[in-house]
C-alpha cells in the first residue's frame, strides 16, 4: 500500500472508513515524523510547589517596599497574571523597564474639563515623556478590585458616586518615560509624590492636583499607580493579555515625539465625544436649579423634586451633608438622566469617608524608597 505523506493528506486519513475499521495500519509518526532535536512544549522540573516559586528566579518584590503587598499580591491572580505578561514581554529589562516608565489615568472629569493638557504640560516641565495612550472603561468590578484594599475607607454614596463617574465615558492611559537624569527613585514614585495629596487643603503648588484645580475628593482627574508592583496589579485588572502585551511594546519602542503625536490624537477624540464641562460648584448649581425650576411648571413631582433640591443646596451649604441615596432614587422615578452636574453638587456635599479607618494596605512603600536609594534598579 502507497503510504500518503503529506500533511494535507491527514484529514483523509482520518476519516476514511478503512481507518475507522482499522484496516490501514498508517499513523501519525508516518505522516508527520519527529525532527530531531525538536523541543517540546513541556515544563521544567522539578514543578514549582507553591506560589512563591512560579516566577522563578524573579524577584518582584525589588518592585516594591510595602511588606503588605508582598503578601498580599504575591497571592492575587490580577497581580500574577500582571507579572506574567509583563515577563513575556519585558524579559531581563523587567526591572529597569519599570522603574523607568510609569502611567497616568486621565479620569472622565479630566476629560470634559479639558484638564489633559495641562496636565501633560506639567508632566514635560517636570521631565516625564508621553509615550504612549490607550483608552478604557472602568466598570462596576474592575474600579473596586482597582482600589480594593483602600475602599473600606469611603463611605458606601462615595463607592456609588465613583461608579457613577468613572462610567460618564471613557478614561485614558498614558504611559510615561521618565527622562530625569538623576532619578532617585522609581519613575512611578516620583510621579506619585508630584500628583499630590486627595484632600485638596493638603496640596501645594508643587503638586499636580493643584495645578488642575481639583477642588474635590472625588474629582481629582487622575490616577497614578504608588509603585512598579502597583502598574503591574492594575494591568492585570484592566486589560487583557494581549492588551497589556500591546501597551508595554508600544511603552518600549515609542519615541517621545511619535508617543507624544499618538497621545494628542487620543486626546483629540476623547475630547470630541466628551462635551466640555468646567466641572465649577456655583456653575452646577444653577444649571440643576434652572433645569428643575423649568421641569417643576408640569407640576405634582417635578415641584416637589425642585423645592426639595434647593431646600437640600441651602441646608447643605450650612453644613449639613447629602443624602446622595435618596436624591438618586427620585431622580429615578422622575427618568431624570444624572448628569456632571449632579456629580458635582454631590462632590461638593456628601460624606465621603471614614477618617479614622485605616486602609487594608497602607501605602508604606512611597517613604520607604525615598530613605532607601540604595533599592533603585538602573
């Protein structure tokens, strides 16, 4: 019997009702023989046996000086599946790679109050290089798991209200190159240490936050990871493998000027789809009262709604905090879209967080780099 020997033959082969009988007596190793030499797909022994040996002989606790996420990202599988596609990636430059770049996520208040700009202006002042932008969306599981060791902090309207923002549109990613010349700590701790305090009477002119005017705990326009063990974690939640494959090629082979010119045509559309808003208290505040006040004319529960409201802006301008909860239920029945607006007057007036309760894990690691240079990986 002619034997076939090509590889298209295989299917026939397989199908055929002599082969199904047992009739042919032709296999696999006839058909596509071993080469030589060829190296199989298996894993090396002995196999790890715990967590702590799956990456080998990399050290990813060099990415960060927080003895809280040792031992908690070592565990986590956004953490692990971060780290994997980062490996693949990056390989030996793993540590000098991230301790060289960083990200900024550009929020959807930073969009719609044109805040990007300025932003990447005091970013260039300061020696921070964009190199390369991607767009997301935070949902509901992704924003909790991305703060979830500090959320046992904010009050359950706060929780409610970041949803509500981060779901407005878009956010935007910027990876950033940091060119300082002598860099005493890792790209992602320096930026950190500029972006500023959440409270606003903490911040400086020295700081980011500042310069954008984020008068609010809620808007603050943007986001930073604390550490390089940070920007792998958040990779892990927000993207997907190949995702992340994606971003960290373009981080690595962009330069300034061709990540700074895909950047702005990221910038450029973001902005299109997003109308501008100053994001401004006084402003919001008499856009909803004029909106409801027009609304109230029909009468029955649109005048209701209308005097409750500004009953609860003057109340709440004497002290008194927000009932976020109840203000949103009523905009439900009356199928009232909640706007910028209403983000804003609640920015102004709800309980946001619980003073006195520490977060499950402390950001440590921040003041650790900075009295340990010896630590910095070049």
């Amino acid at each position: 019997m002619n034997r076939p020997r090509s590889f298209e033959s295989l299917d026939l082969i397989i199908d055929s009702d002599d082969h199904q009988n047992g009739a042919l007596d032709t296999t696999i190793d006839d058909i596509l023989p071993a080469k030589s030499g060829a190296r199989p797909w298996v894993l090396p022994k002995p196999l790890h046996k715990s967590l702590a040996d799956e990456f080998g002989n990399t050290k990813w606790e060099y990415l960060t000086q927080d003895p809280s996420k040792v031992r908690y990202y070592g565990s986590e599988t956004y953490f692990r599946e971060g780290l994997h596609s980062t490996m693949q990636v990056l390989g030996a430059c793993l540590y000098h790679t991230l301790h060289r770049h960083t990200a900024i996520v550009f929020k959807p208040d930073a969009v719609v109050a044109r805040k990007i700009l300025p932003a990447l202006e005091f970013l260039k002042k300061h020696n921070f290089d964009p190199v390369f932008a991607y767009s997301f969306r935070y949902d509901r599981l992704s924003l909790r798991e991305d703060w979830r060791y500090q959320l046992n902090q904010l009050s359950l309207e706060r929780m409610r209200l970041n949803t509500l923002l981060a779901q407005m549109g878009d956010s935007l990613l910027v990876m950033l190159r940091d060119s300082e010349a002598d860099r005493k700590v890792p790209a992602s701790v320096r930026l950190q240490l500029m972006k500023g305090p959440s409270f606003p009477e903490q911040q400086t002119p020295k700081h980011l936050r500042f310069v954008l005017g984020s008068w609010s705990r809620l808007l603050k326009f943007v986001h930073t990871p604390d550490e390089p063990a940070d920007l792998i974690r958040e990779f892990g939640i927000l993207f997907e493998d190949e995702e992340r494959r994606n971003i960290l090629r373009q981080t690595t082979s962009a330069s300034a000027d061709k990540g700074m010119s895909q950047v702005m045509k990221m910038i450029d559309t973001l902005q299109a789809k997003n109308p501008y808003s100053p994001l401004e208290f006084d402003r919001s505040a008499e856009k909803l009262l004029s909106h409801h006040f027009s609304l109230a004319e029909k009468g029955g529960r649109y005048r209701t709604f209308f005097e409750r409201l500004k009953a609860t802006i003057e109340s709440c301008r004497k002290g008194e905090k927000l009932d976020w909860f109840a203000l949103e239920a009523e905009l439900v029945k009356l199928k009232q879209n909640i706007t910028w607006d209403h983000l804003v007057l609640a920015a102004k007036f709800i309980h946001h967080s619980y003073e006195n309760e520490p977060p499950l894990v402390p950001n440590t690691g921040v003041k650790i780099w900075r009295t340990r240079r010896d630590l910095l990986q070049v």
